[in-house]
C-alpha cells in the first residue's frame, strides 16, 4: 500500500508515475472520499467532546439535587446522532481503504518507462546458447519418454497438470535439493517451511488480494483459506505485525514449496506442457531488510537467482521490466529468462522484486530505527532461485541428444547418482 501522507500531499504525481504504469487513478473520487473522510471525522471528534461535557453536566446536577432527566435525554439524542455518525465515517473510511488498497506501488526512478514487455530493457545476457546439429525436440516430446505423464494428470486433476515418474522426479527434486543447498551454504538464507494454505490476511499483506483474487484458488468452508500462489506470501507474513530489532536485519529466507495459480489471465497462452501449469513447485528467496540497503539487496537477490542457472549451464539474460509490465507489488523487477531451443527464444525462469514498504505497510511489519526508538516500516523482496519446472524443462531441452536422451548437469550427478536419463 501507498503511503496515505503521499497521496493526501501529492495526489497528482502519484497519478502521473501510475499511468506509466497504465492505471489511470480516478482522482475525483479518491479527493471526495477523503473529503468526506475529513468532515465526518472531525463532526466524529466534535460529537465526542460534546458528549463529554454533557456527561459531566450531568454529574454536576445530580451532585446540586437537580432533576437530570432532560439531560439524559439529550444526552440519548447526540448518543444517537454519534453513533450514526460513527457507522457513516466508518463506511467512507472503509471505502477509501479499499480503493487504497487496489493501488499498485509506484515504480523506482530506475524502472524503464514502457507501455509493454517489448519495452522491458536488456541487462545483460550469460551463456552461448547451443547449436545443435539436429532439430531439437520440446520438453514435452523428449519427457514423454522418460516420465511425464499429462494424461494421468488430466484423469486425476484436469489440464495444466503433469504427473512426474521415475529418473524424472528424481531430477525434479535433485534441483530442489541442489538450489536449496546452494542458497544456505554459499548464499547465507536460513532455509523455511511455511503452511500451502494461507488466509485472507496473509494474501492482503503481500498484495494478492484484494485485485489479484482471481488467480489464485480458494479453499471451499467457513476458514477463508488460499492455496498459496507462491511461498512469498507465508514467508514475508511470518513479520506480520511484528517489530524488529534492527540487529535482526537483514532476514535472508529461503523456501520450497509447491504453488497454485489458477491462471485467469493466461487466455490459452502456454497450454502445452510445464511452462504454465495450475501446480508448480519453487524454491523462493525473502529479504527482509533496512531501507537504505533494499536497492543492494535487490542487485544481491538477482545476483543468486543468477548463480543457479550458472551452475547448471544454462544460457540466460536479465530484463529490468519496464513500468507498464511490473507486478502490482513491484517497485523495481528484474526477470532471469532461460534460452528454450525448442522456442528459439529466453522464457521467463524467475523475477526478482523489490516491493520497498508497499507490504510492509499493509503488513504492519517494522523494525526499530536504532536513531530514533520509533518503529519503521522494513523494506521486502522477493525472488525465485528458482522456479522448478521450468528449470526441469530448460534442462530436458538444453541437454538432449540427437537420439533423445538427456545428459544430467554435472552439478545435479551427485544427487541423481546418474549421468543420463
């Protein structure tokens, strides 16, 4: 969430750098509801203070023998009118807390203005991708027969499900082994297991809900639960409400857990295969840091995304996203995108984010500014180093051979005790 002083002191700017993103604010109503919000909280505090004085005339009667039943009914009367009062100003504040809360975050003076992807700006790129002297088959062809099984998952579940068999789910959770490894032994994240489900508070904190309710699945009953998206949303609330000593900073998570996307938005788009499925595993990275450090974390964050994909051999290339193609939450991405031979093209593999205090703000997650003794707002990022199946299928097709076997990355041998599938 935006900070509300922002927006009552500089409405217009505010409105200006989200239409680079291509949201248009509807400032009038932003303006009358905060209007509104002014008049009733202060007839609020004026009715209040009133209330006050007749309570204590009242007290003051019946201490001089007075008769204090004209009183008590006036006294009845502005309770009344309060409480009216109360119920309306409630009912515009909440209005404007939802109208708040639908404002993505504004984008970092950094972040390349674009009205599309095609606007994102190229970083850099790592790694030659392969030539091959044969033409290369698609993830879904080679995994055919080796494992991946669509049809059964589509018996047991329905589309964008894959089952995985064997040496194939082996090499699935020989890369969840490996990246988390990587990430606490040489990357210093302290590993996390967190809950699959999450409520509403959980999904509102991190900026899922409420724009984004679509995508993601809920759990039928009376709890209000979501499956979770991605593991961000458990991990980043674990300092919901909370406040940080400053010598806690920076907490550096790492999390594998399985993610559910309903794909609402998606229209057909990716319908073969494991690039855009319902379920998918991640291994997630969290900073949790001082604001001052949060634009050296995001550098650190890629940075280690980066590293997997090294090791691996995989050929990539860094996109900073431009203004128009951030996430609602986003400050500032950088998306990782991995060469697929099969689509002679870089898909994206993992986006890296900084989010500032947009979440923090809505979580109410601060630590202690050392300085001051007052409570400030942390600034948290998010990252995925990475995501599983789409490394899986990088591998299948970036490692084949003309007769379709798959060589094993020779970081991964030592988990799969094997050299091809």
């Amino acid at each position: 969430m935006l900070d509300p002083k922002l927006i009552r002191q500089d409405l217009e700017a505010v409105a200006a750098k989200l239409k680079h993103r291509g949201v248009t604010l509807d400032v009038p109503r932003l303006n009358a509801l905060e209007e509104q919000r002014k008049t009733f909280q202060t007839r609020l505090q004026d009715l209040q203070n009133e209330r006050n004085v007749r309570s204590k005339a009242i007290g003051q009667a019946k201490a001089m023998g007075e008769n204090v039943d004209p009183l008590f009914q006036q006294l009845k009367e502005l309770n009344d009118s309060l409480k009216l009062t109360e119920e309306e100003f409630n009912r515009i504040q909440a209005d404007l807390n939802d109208m708040l809360a639908r404002i993505p975050n504004l984008p970092h003076e950094s972040v390349p203005i674009g009205k599309s992807e095609a606007d994102n700006q190229l970083i850099r790129t790592w790694g030659e991708p392969r030539k091959f002297d044969f033409t290369p088959k698609d993830h879904v062809d080679l995994g055919e027969k080796i494992g991946m099984d669509f049809p059964t998952a589509a018996k047991i579940a329905g589309a964008r499900f894959v089952v995985l068999r064997g040496n194939l789910a082996k090499l699935q959770r020989a890369l969840v082994q490996f990246m988390l490894d990587l990430h606490t032994t040489e990357h210093g994240y302290q590993e996390i297991y967190v809950p699959f489900l999450a409520n509403s508070d959980s999904l509102y904190g991190t900026g899922q809900l409420p724009n984004l309710k679509e995508d993601l699945f809920a759990i039928t009953g009376e709890q209000g639960f979501y499956l979770i998206p991605t593991s961000e949303v458990s991990v980043t609330n674990t300092i919901r409400d909370e406040i940080l000593e400053p010598e806690q900073l920076p907490l550096k998570y790492v999390c594998h857990s399985p993610c559910f996307r309903s794909e609402a938005g998606s229209y057909g788009k990716d319908t073969r295969g494991m690039i855009r499925n319902h379920q998918f595993e991640k291994v997630e990275l969290i900073h949790i840091v001082h604001p001052e450090k949060s634009y050296e974390a995001h550098e650190e964050i890629t940075r280690h995304a980066e590293t997997v994909l090294q090791h691996l051999e995989l050929p990539y290339r860094v996109l900073s996203l431009c203004t128009a193609d951030l996430g609602f939450s986003a400050a500032k991405t950088y998306d990782l995108e991995v060469w697929l031979p099969s689509q002679n093209c870089y898909r994206e593999i993992s986006s890296c984010s900084n989010t500032e205090a947009f979440q923090a703000r809505r979580m109410k997650a601060r630590f202690r500014d050392p300085k001051t003794g007052k409570p400030e707002l942390v600034h948290t990022l998010n990252g995925s180093g990475l995501a599983i199946g789409r490394t899986l299928v990088a591998i299948l097709e970036n490692y084949q051979d003309e007769n379709g076997r798959i060589k094993i990355p020779l970081v991964l041998q030592k988990y799969m005790q094997l050299d091809y599938l």
